[in-house]
C-alpha cells in the first residue's frame, strides 16, 4: 500500500543521512518516478525532505527534524513493547521498566488495553539463566565494564575444561540464540576474542580503564567467532525418520533424498569441539561420507565407548 510504503520511507531517510533515486526505488521495488512524487507528498505533509546535488547527492530529511508519535501505529508500539519486556527478563534492568512505562504512556488507555490482548499470543524469552545466578551476576559486571570502560579479570573454560586467567577489554554483550556471549579485546590473546558468559568465573572489575580500539560501528563479533574456527565440507546420510530435525538443525535447502529411503546433507561446518558432539547425538541414525578423517575420528570415539561400557560390564 502506498500509505505503508511512505511511512516506510519517511523511517529509512530519517535513519540514513542520504539515499538515491535508485537506491529507494530498489529497496522499495517501485520506479524511480514513484520515488519522486512519494518524496513530494511527503513535503506536502510538513517533513522536510531535502534534495542533496552533486556526485554523493540524494535525498534526506533534515537533521533537526523529529519523528511525530503519531507515525507509530499501535501495532509498532506493540512490536516494541514485546521485544522490550523479553529482554527485561533477562537483563533485570530497572531502566527497562522506566522506558516501558514511558511507551505505555505515548498510548491511549483504549488503544493499551487492546495492545494487551493482542500480545497474549505472542512471548519472548532470553533467558537462560533460570538456576544460574552467577550468570546473571556476570552480566551485570560486565554491563558495567562496558559502559564505564573498565577492563575486568576472569577465569575462563574452554570445552575441554582448561582454565586460563583472561584481561580482557569489553565491548559487547551477545546473545545468540538462547546463549550470552561477550564480545572484547582479549589482552592475553592481543586479539578480540568471544567468550560465553556461563564460562566465565571469579571476574572482576578492575580500575584500570581503556580506549575502544574500534568504534563501535565497526564491531564484526561475528567474523571473529567465525574466521577463527576453519571450516571442513561435510557431507551426511540420515535416516529419513529422523528428517524434522534435520531440516531444523541444517535447512531444507541442504537435504536431499536418495533412492534407498535415507537422506543426505551435504553443507560447510565449523570444525571444532562441537561438532563431534553435534554428530554423536543422531546416534546410530547418522553416518559421515565425507571426510574421511572425520570417519575415522569417529571409528576412534566409537572404539573407547566400547572399551568404557565392556570393562563396566566385566
């Protein structure tokens, strides 16, 4: 709808500095002469929409302009209020109780009550610390670190239990999936480094501050965690019974069915300490083609928890 597609419009310009013809008619898959008569009705509304010349030209709204409530619909204030009250439950921060109460307040009692109802159905939850409390104490010292610049001391374990003392300079907090993870710059390693919280132990909260070595547009926390693991291409037979959790854990896009009944994923993976585990647990309903060595690591694994349950049983 066109309605739709100027409020759209109007939210992109105010949080970019400028954009093109072109480039608001790709996003929005319009002509650019649709762009153009948007942008004028859009002027005619009272939001000053500037037109920028020259090679780096565009359009933008001016900078001292500011959006008017009215322009959220109350499902927009209802999309926030959700996502804001899952995080509250598991930061436990009392400023997230005062912006909540801020929203609710930009909204009719009328308009409240109905937004309560339509949220029923709807919960967020990143909580994974049900029965952690140091979790939780954790990410309040590390929240701290964070926005006062401070670098803290802990004790991590990696999966294989080893322990090392780490410095390390905070940037971020992370969660991915139902996991938390901090995101720094690891004076031990002299590299910036991701560390999951429930491995972290004894941190503390040292006076020593620091200067973020990158601004914080430019934290690539995900190419870290990923560029530093390599990565082997697998290739899988299931049982086809077990083809739900497959396509959960890979996606459909990576299956294929073969003529015997099984089925097989051929994909890139992490190669790491995981993924033997990963593997292990479709039990006897998995076997790896390729590689080989991965083959043979498990014919390994499988030898020891043999050896293991027979001297049990002897």
């Amino acid at each position: 709808m066109k309605l739709e597609r100027l409020l759209a419009l109007i939210v992109l310009l105010l949080n970019q500095e400028k954009m093109t013809s072109k480039e608001l008619a790709d996003y929005f898959e319009v002509t650019q002469r649709t762009i153009y008569r948007d942008i004028e009705t859009i002027n005619q509304s009272g939001i000053p929409v500037v037109s920028f010349q020259g090679r780096n030209g565009g359009f933008g709204i001016m900078d001292t302009y500011k959006i008017d409530r009215n322009l959220l619909t109350v499902n927009d204030f209802s999309m926030i209020i959700t996502a804001l009250t899952g995080i509250k439950g598991t930061v436990n921060d009392k400023r997230l109780d005062y912006l909540l109460e801020k929203i609710k307040n930009l909204i009719s009692a009328r308009d409240l009550e109905f937004l309560n109802k339509e949220n029923e159905h709807i919960i967020i939850d990143f909580h994974p610390w049900d029965t952690c409390k140091t979790g939780k104490e954790s990410f309040e010292y590390i929240d701290r670190a964070i926005k006062e610049k401070k670098i803290i001391s802990f004790s991590y374990s990696n999966v294989r239990g080893e322990d090392t003392e780490r410095h390390v300079e905070p940037v971020a907090l992370i969660v991915k999936g139902y996991i938390w993870y901090l995101y720094g710059y690891c004076l031990m390693r002299n590299d910036f480094r991701v560390f999951r919280l429930s491995r972290i132990k004894s941190i503390i909260l040292l006076d020593e501050t620091f200067v973020r070595r990158k601004d914080p547009k430019d934290f690539s926390w995900n190419e870290v965690w990923f560029d530093r693991i390599p990565k082997i291409n697998l290739l899988l037979r299931f049982d086809r019974k077990l083809l739900v959790r497959v396509e959960d854990y890979f996606g459909r896009e990576y299956i294929e069915s073969q003529e015997d009944g099984s089925i097989t994923v051929r994909v890139e993976h992490q190669h790491d300490e995981w993924l033997m585990g990963m593997i292990l647990s479709f039990g006897s309903d998995v076997e790896v083609l390729e590689p080989e060595y991965l083959r043979q690591e498990l014919k390994e694994t499988g030898k020891k928890l043999v050896e293991i349950y027979d001297n049990r049983d002897a």
